[in-house]
C-alpha cells in the first residue's frame, strides 16, 4: 500500500534512491559514452543502446520549499496535503479499503499533515508515511481480547460460536484453533453445527481425527441448536475447557439459516462469537461483517487468506466498519497456520514491500 501511493507522490524506487554521479559533468545524466564504448571487444559491432534511467539529483532547496512552509514550524503546504490526500485515496482504493474508511484514513492523515510540525528540510515522503502510519495504527488498535486469560480464568466449558459465509474458511480456522488451544494443554470439544451440508459435518470430523479431539455431530438436516448443546454436555461431563461451535455458512439474506443461528446462541448462550471472513473477498467481506454485527453481533474477527491477500485493505476495512478486533490472521493450510493478530505486524505487512514482512 505505502509503496504504490510513495511511487505515486515521489516516483518509482529507482529514481528515489538514485544518486549523482560524481563522474557526470554538472547538468548531465547517465552513463559516459567512454565507459560503455570501451566494455566492446576492439573490432566488434556495436550492439543496440540501451536506455538507462536517468539519475536523479537529490532534492534541491527549490524542492523542499515546494512542500513546505515556514511560519510557525515547517509544515506541507495545502495544496500539496490536496495532492496527497486525492492520490492516498485512489491507492486506498485499489487496495480493498471501503470507501468510507478511505475517508477516515484521509481525515487522520490531513490533520496530521496539517497540525504536526516537521524538521526543516525533513523528506517529504517521510512525513507522509509518518502519517499515514499513524491513521492505519489508530484504526487497528481496537481493545484486544485475552483469550488465554479467558480460557484459565473464565467458566468452563467456554464456548465459542462461529459465523460467516460459505466459502470463508470457516471450518478449517476451527480445526486450526483447536489445534492451537491444544498445544495450550486444554480440552477442546467439537460441534459439527453445520447441518446444511453432509460434507461439512465430514470435513470437521476428519479434521477431528487427525488432530484427536472430539467432534459431536448428527446427520445432515439434524438440529444445529441440538448439536451444539450435546456437545456443551459433554464438555461438561468431561470437564473440557472449550467448545467451538460450526455453524452454517449463511448470507445475511437468507432469513431460515440467520434465525437458525440465533436459535444456536439461545440455547448455549455462547461466550464469545467469532465473525470468520475471507480477505481476497475484500469490499464484499466488509459487507458481510457489517450486516452479520446487525443481525447477530461478534466479538472479534479471524481473517483469513490473508497470506494471498497482496492489497491489505479488508484487515483495515472491517475493524474501522464494526470496531472490533481481529483475533487471529490465517496464513496457509496447515494447522499452524493459524496466527495471533499483531497491529504491529500488520502496519509493518502494509508498509514494507518485502515478501518477508508479509509473512
């Protein structure tokens, strides 16, 4: 994100970090005729040119004063903040933030470029990222929750209700929790409450299987409402500490499924309900959380796919949209893949155009 929208504003990469050569008289750019002459062996046709970017001179005192004022402390001048703020908007944009929380992140970012006062001479594109930082960590520093602490210290069974659509990756972030919750030391439970469909009953079983932890299931078209309060008994009789709860993948549209949802939370009255939302389904995915929060409310968020999410923006989206956290990130298929949410990480993921800040 901060890569594409600093390209916008100062250039591509090369001419930024590009440097004078000393070599070069005053006023020219480039390579010397006499050095790429003399790389040819003597007597051997001269090959096409090749064009090299040209190199840039480091920004002139004209320059800087182009962005800044003096007056009290140096500051962008105004009609540089509107040329930033309508190129941040059109990156924001194409990188999957929803169009009112491209405003937000505009608001943020225009009074901090407005009231905070700079160094003289201070790079302008640092300024910029400094706050554009700033917005991005204010929207992602929702109160997080401690769920460890909620497992030791909480009731028991505690039990965790999960919604979302079809397709989310819903199933498989259950089966990778209860992996994680193991490795914890605790007992986890599983209830097959997606009824809808034989094959997701299946699929959590099989995943119960390998990771060897209990899946209390019925058949297809069974109760859901049934099947999670069988499961709550028996975590109780085995005094096992969580039950994670399927659900059916549901669009808030289908009035059946979302009513059928609302039975399941009456009869376990859940502990916490976890949105499950697909970060390639970008402003889409915002939607759902949104209408989801409306008919049923959550308490936090797992995102997944977001390690084949290049743009970023859902992450930003739906925590600015229903103000809750997100609790963990999905990365891959493997049961570890399953990780922690760190704002910290995140900020660093948007601005660093590494693979391995990605990670």
């Amino acid at each position: 994100m901060w890569a594409r929208l600093k390209e916008r504003l100062f250039g591509p990469k090369e001419d930024q970090e590009a440097k004078p050569s000393p070599a070069s008289p005053k006023g020219t750019t480039g390579t010397p005729a006499s050095s790429a002459s003399s790389s040819s062996p003597k007597g051997a046709p001269a090959g096409p040119a090749v064009k090299k970017r040209p190199v840039l001179p480091p920004p002139s005192p004209e320059d800087v004063e182009d962005y800044f004022t003096d007056g009290f402390g140096f500051r962008i001048k105004e009609t540089k903040i509107k040329e930033i703020l309508q190129q941040l908007e059109i990156v924001l944009l194409e990188s999957d933030v929803a169009l009112e929380v491209a405003e937000g992140i505009r608001r943020a970012v225009r009074k901090y470029l407005t009231e905070q006062k700079l160094r003289l001479g201070q790079d302008p594109a640092e300024a910029v990222e400094a706050a554009l930082k700033s917005a991005v960590k204010g929207i992602l520093a929702q109160p997080p929750i401690d769920l460890e602490k909620l497992f030791r210290a909480g009731p028991k069974p505690f039990i965790i209700l999960f919604i979302g659509v079809n397709g989310s990756g819903k199933t498989t972030s259950i089966a990778k929790l209860a992996s994680l919750l193991r490795k914890q030391g605790l007992g986890v439970v599983l209830a097959a409450g997606d009824t809808f469909r034989a094959g997701a009953i299946e699929q959590l079983a099989v995943h119960g299987e390998r990771l060897g932890v209990r899946v209390v299931r019925q058949g297809e078209g069974s109760d859901p409402a049934a099947v999670a309060f069988d499961a709550v008994a028996h975590a109780k009789s085995r005094g096992l500490d969580v039950v994670l709860v399927d659900t059916a993948g549901r669009q808030h549209t289908n009035i059946n499924l979302v009513e059928e949802a609302k039975k399941i939370r009456r009869v376990v009255n859940p502990h916490l309900t976890l949105f499950v939302g697909d970060a390639l389904n970008g402003n889409d995915m915002v939607e759902q959380a949104r209408m989801f929060q409306k008919e049923l409310g959550f308490d936090g968020t797992i995102l997944t796919k977001l390690d084949t999410d290049t743009k970023g923006g859902s992450a930003l989206s739906v925590t600015y949209v229903v103000h809750k956290p997100i609790l963990f990130v999905g990365l891959g298929q493997g049961y570890d893949d399953l990780r922690p949410f760190d704002p910290d990480w995140m900020v660093a993921r948007l601005f660093s155009p590494s693979k391995e800040a990605r990670e």
